[in-house]
C-alpha cells in the first residue's frame, strides 16, 4: 500500500515569541517593525502584533513539507 500523502496551504500563521534582554527581563512595548520573519529566506509580511501580560517561553518548529518557517528576532 502506498503512503498517504496530505498537503495543505495556510494563510495565517500564528507564533508566541518572549523577548528578554541580557539580563533575563522580559522587553515591553515593541511593535511589528522590531521583528523579521521569514519564509525559504523571503521576508513576510507580518499583520498583526498582540501582546500578553503573561509571558511564556515556547520553542516551535513548523514545518510544511519542503517548506519552513524561521523566526528572526
């Protein structure tokens, strides 16, 4: 039997990020401008930008086929 195959396509992608400076405090008030992701090394376009009073710390890989997600900060 051959594998089954699933491929799908997103247009929003969510991600939890926590920005701590040297000393381990979390850094407030940044905005959209202060970040940079990327897709195969092309930047894009980030819509939206919330933030939370409690901060978290997350490690996320999101893979979609041959295609990654990299989060430059």
């Amino acid at each position: 039997m051959p594998p089954v195959r699933f491929a799908t396509e997103v247009d929003l992608v969510n991600l939890s990020v926590v920005v701590q400076d040297p000393d381990g405090h979390f850094v407030p008030d940044l905005s959209k401008d202060h970040f940079r992701i990327l897709e195969d090394g092309v930047p894009q376009t980030i819509l939206r930008l919330e933030t939370s009073e409690a901060p978290v710390t997350v490690a996320m890989v999101i893979e979609f086929g041959s295609q990654s997600l990299v989060v430059s900060l």
